[in-house]
C-alpha cells in the first residue's frame, strides 16, 4: 500500500517542527527526501491535489460540523432546528451536497421560481420532511 499525500504533509510538517524545535539540522536529508517524495506525487497525480481538498460526499458527524465551522454540539443544533438535514437514512453519515443545498437555500442563493416538483429543491424538501418523520 503505497504512502497518500495527506501522509507526505504530515511528515513533512513533524520532522520540519522537530528540525526547528530540537534544532537538529542533520535532519535536514530527510525533510528534503520527504519534499521531493511530495513532489513527486504531484507530478504523477495532479487530479489527486484537487481531490483531497474536497471533503468527501459522505461525512461524519464530526467532518460535518468542521464544514459548516461549527462544532459537533453546535451542528447538532443545526439538525435539531432544521437548518441543515440529519443523517441520511440508515447510516451516520451527511451528505455534503444536501448540507450544501440546505445552506444555499437559507442563505437565499437558491434562485427564486415557481414551485416545480421535479427541480432539486423540491427533491430537498421531500427528502427532509421524510428524514425529520423518521428521526
């Protein structure tokens, strides 16, 4: 199994704080292995860079809350007061793109129109009001 870019980072940024702190410049070989290994998988996956920056569609409870900058008691708030949806059905999992429409959509960034059963909206509406009945 092979070493992810989220790995990399963390490497890089402990033996680079090690360096500094313990002032230890012999290290200096390693963080330069590591920022050249980083480099390097870059170079091989230049899609890969975009997609860690997105959060993944399904988020924890605690990945949800960052999102939103709140805390996990305070994202519990949110769902208890409906301003975000709850967990899809039958996980522990929110799916970033409801939270992202339910937000859009307080935020009044939803273009105003006329009520279509078949637009997005009208589907976010549905899936709440039968998530809120299940919960």
């Amino acid at each position: 199994m092979g070493v992810t870019r989220e790995q990399l980072e963390r490497a890089i940024t402990y033996v680079a704080g090690v360096m500094v702190r313990l002032d230890l410049p012999q290290l200096a070989p390693i963080l330069d292995r590591l920022q050249a290994e980083f480099e390097k998988f870059d170079r091989e996956d230049p899609i890969g860079r975009a997609r860690d920056n997105l959060p993944p569609r399904g988020m924890t409870r605690t990945q949800a809350a960052a999102y939103c900058a709140c805390t996990p008691r305070g994202f519990d708030s949110w769902v208890s007061r409906g301003i975000v949806p709850g967990a899809m059905p039958g996980t522990k999992r929110w799916d970033r793109k409801a939270i992202d429409a339910a937000l859009d959509k307080l935020s009044e960034l939803a273009p105003p129109c006329s009520y279509d059963p078949e637009s997005p909206e009208a589907a976010f509406d549905e899936w709440q009001n039968k998530n809120a009945r299940a919960a």
